[in-house]
C-alpha cells in the first residue's frame, strides 16, 4: 500500500540536542530529525521550511513479527525510516439541530496515526529520527490499511513540493 499526504511546515526549530537536532511541525505532526535524515531526503535544514509544502509519502513494508513475544523482540527487523500503524479509526457524528440553518449533521472522519517504534524507559532519550504522525484519510485509505497484516510497518519517505 501507498500513502502519500501533503503537510504545510508551521515551524522549524533546532535544538542543540545530542539525539534530536532538528524539529518540523506541522499541524498534529512533530518530525524530529538529524542532519543525516535531511540531507538523505534532499531537505535543508533551515527555517526556509516554514510554510513549504512537504509531502510525506508512505509504504507498506512486511517485517519479522513474532506473535508469541512481546514488546521489543517482534520489532527488531524495523528500520530507520519505519513507522508503526498505531491506529486507525472511524470517527462518526450524528446530531439532530432543530434549526432552519443546521438542521442535521452526518459526519464521518477516518483518520490514521503513525509512530517511530520506541520501547525505552521513562527519560530515555528518543530514537533519532523520530515520527509521530496524525493524518485525515480518506474511507478507501481506511479500508486499505485496516486490511495489512500485523506484521507491516510503513516506510516512510520526504520531499519538498
């Protein structure tokens, strides 16, 4: 499966942190990179970021997964770039208004969450790069990535637009 989302950058910020010099945001979406990850994906590490355009594009990828172990051990085959299918969900809102302007509301929302695997203790410091990411779907996207298997993870990919 491919996934492939368009984010604006609302901030850029660099830390003199040893794990994690680099962080984009975008809406619900942090991106915490190094200056290797950026370079690789052909991105500079500057405050020109702001407001760009940054497409995020993800790909299903199966991974050695061993249903009888758990936390660490089903993980091992992950790789730099992956991130883990966290959740997936529907969202549905039915609400009756009994006004002439808003006389009833059907909405459904479809959503996916995605996240670097980190199994460290409390003040561990975070993988670098890290990923959390918050996307809108769409119901297509949704049937598609609840029906992946348990062992896949996406690999995810960055450029600018």
């Amino acid at each position: 499966m491919r996934l492939e989302k368009r984010l604006v950058v609302d901030s850029f910020t660099s830390q003199r942190v040893r794990n994690a010099p680099f962080v984009l945001k975008a809406g619900e979406n942090v991106l915490t990179f190094d200056r290797e990850t950026l370079k690789k994906f052909g991105l500079s590490p500057s405050r020109k970021l702001v407001g760009k355009d940054l497409i995020v594009i993800l790909k299903s990828r199966k991974i050695k997964y061993n249903h009888s172990t758990i936390a660490v051990k089903p993980l091992t085959d992950l790789k730099d770039n992956d991130v883990l299918i966290r959740r997936v969900e529907k969202k549905e809102t039915h609400s009756k208004e009994y006004s002439l302007m808003f006389p009833e509301i059907n909405k459904v929302e479809y959503r996916a969450f995605f996240s670097t695997g980190f199994f460290g203790n409390y003040g561990s410091e975070f993988p670098c790069p890290f990923y959390d990411l918050d996307f809108e779907i769409n119901e297509k996207e949704y049937q598609e990535l609840k029906k992946l298997p348990k062992n896949t993870v996406m690999n995810v990919g960055f450029s600018l637009e």
